[in-house]
C-alpha cells in the first residue's frame, strides 16, 4: 500500500529539498507501533536537521518531524495487540528513525507513542513532544520542584508554555520573562504567578521581591540573560539551558563562582531513556488532570510543508502544525 509524505533525501532550505510524494507505507517492527497521522507538529529541531545545521545521518530519505497525533493502527512483535486503536502523542519519533509523523503513517518505538486521553484535543497532543520533554527535563534533571522558585526565561514560547504549567503542576512558585504586552498575557494564561518584561530595568529587583533567588532557571539565552540570572541567583539555584544562541557565551566566571550556582545543558537527544520515560509518564498525568493546555496553533496542509517549516524559522509564536490528508 502507498501512502502520501513529506521527506527530504539531502540537507538544504526548505522550497529546495522539501518534497511531498507517495511512497511504500511502512510496517512496524518489534517494539513498534505504527500510527495513522492527523497532525504533525514542527519545531526549531526539525528545520535544523533538515538544513543541515544540525546534520543527521539520512537513510535514503528522511520524513521529518518529531511531534503528532495519530491512532495506532498496527503493532510489531512485542507490542501488546490492545494497543491497536489507542489515539496516540509522540515524541522523537524521527530520533534514528527514517519515519517522521509528516506522512499518512509513522512508524516508531511504542514508548514513543503516549495515549492522547480524550478530555485532550488533537492540537494539544501534537503540540507536546518536544517542547513538553524538553521543559520536563530542564524542570527536575536536579531533583523535585514542590515548594520550589522557578524562573522561566522566554514563558510565551514553547518550552517555556509547557514549563510554566508543569512546574505548577508540581507545586512550584513561578515566575517568568517576556519581551512584551501579548507574550506576558500567553505566559499568565499559562499559569505564571509574576510574568516581567527582561527589558524593564526593575527586572532583577521584581523577581528578588518574588523570590530571594530562584532555585531552578529554564533558560533559552544563556549569554542575552545569564546577568538577570545570576541577580537572582544564589548556592541552591540550577541554571538549565536548552538553546543555543548564534555566538557562544563567555561565562563570568568569577560572578558564577561568587553566586555558587550550577549550569546544566540539555540536549534531549542525549537524555538517558528513564529520564526521557519518566518525562512522558509525567506529561500524560498532567495531561490526565487537564494541567495542560495547547499553545496557538499555525496550521499548513502537508504539500505545504516547506512553507510551514519557512514559518518556523521566522520564529511564528505557539506551533506550527501539517494537518494530514
């Protein structure tokens, strides 16, 4: 049987290599699912691996995208059959796999396929994935957060959406930085008991009336905001980052050494398995409860998927999403 994709066979900008053909519908190995897609969601990670900015090995062709919701219509070896029929959120599922969820199938770990409870939309299972594990990782890569300061720099965005409303979830206090009026007013709605604006000049004196210093910080521009942190910083406060800026940061190292604060890089591709586990289980309890909520979604066809990944790099608040045919 064939089916419809988006793939790209070599690294290049998004009109060049992007392409939407039929292909052989994949069947689902052991340990496997396979998934009938209904979104796809796109992330920063995404448009990198597809330019080359942050290469892949490519077997072949790759379909892209990490993120989407489907029901699983087929299992391999090993996948109990009860799980045919379950609608499904996923995460990595392009991470060593040929098949991403741009296409009418995905086929991938069964771990990697959580169910979508039906209290949940399928724009908010498809805007998970990624930016919920990411945020999940850099929240408790250093232990609880209950009774817990929490500053999460950039809280309109992805990450920073979900942070906010897992760290609450949690029973963290949290405070967040915006750049301006309609990004604080995504960041209150995510939950975040002080929203500031980085550029204001009582930023730090804001949040040290929040908080003393915060003990953990979720960070997206290290070098832009490692001043801001360290004011708020102190011997109990992890700083955690997840992004790279275009120029690597130089640390004030003698300011880090005076505030004893610790700094921890995240790459979810290199997070170990039980941690990555442990992350979805949490995400699908918060889902459970209605803790959490979708962020604004840009939706796109799937033969517009160059345009939509166009999109992403410019930097469209909230998701952008393929809706598959």
């Amino acid at each position: 049987m064939r089916m419809t994709a988006a793939l790209y066979d070599r690294y290049g900008p998004a009109a060049e290599v992007l392409k939407v053909v039929q292909v052989d519908r994949p069947e689902p190995g052991p340990g496997q699912v396979r998934a009938r897609m209904q979104l796809s969601g796109i992330n920063p990670t995404d448009w990198k691996s597809r330019s080359g900015a942050t290469p892949r090995p490519i077997d072949g062709f790759q379909v892209p995208h990490h993120d989407g919701v489907g029901v699983i219509d087929a299992v391999g070896d090993g996948v109990d059959q009860s799980r045919v029929g379950q609608r499904v959120w996923t995460w990595m599922a392009a991470a060593g796999n040929q098949w991403g969820t741009a296409a009418q199938w995905c086929v991938l770990p069964s771990r990697h396929a959580v169910p979508l409870p039906d209290s949940a939309s399928a724009e908010l299972g498809a805007c998970l994935g990624v930016p919920a594990m990411t945020a999940h990782r850099c929240l408790f890569a250093d232990g609880p957060i209950e009774g817990k300061n929490v500053l999460v720099a950039g809280g309109a965005g992805a990450v920073g959406h979900y942070a906010i409303e897992l760290a609450k979830f949690h029973g963290a206090r949290v405070a967040a930085t915006v750049s301006g009026p309609q990004k604080a007013e995504l960041a209150t709605q995510a939950g975040a008991d002080l929203v500031v604006n980085y550029r204001d000049a009582s930023a730090a004196d804001r949040l040290r009336s929040f908080a003393a210093q915060m003990d953990r910080i979720v960070e997206l521009a290290l070098g832009a905001n490692l001043e801001l942190d360290l004011a708020v910083s102190g011997p109990q406060t992890h700083i955690v980052d997840y992004a790279a800026e275009p120029e690597d940061p130089v640390l004030p190292v003698r300011k880090c050494m005076n505030a004893n604060v610790a700094i921890r890089f995240i790459l979810l591709y290199g997070v170990p398995a039980d941690a990555l586990d442990l992350a979805a289980a949490d995400i699908a309890a918060a889902l459970r409860a209605g803790a959490l909520t979708e962020l604004p979604v840009t939706r796109f066809g799937l033969d517009e998927v160059a345009r939509a990944h166009q999109a992403v790099e410019a930097g469209t608040v909230g998701k952008v999403v393929l809706e598959i045919p």
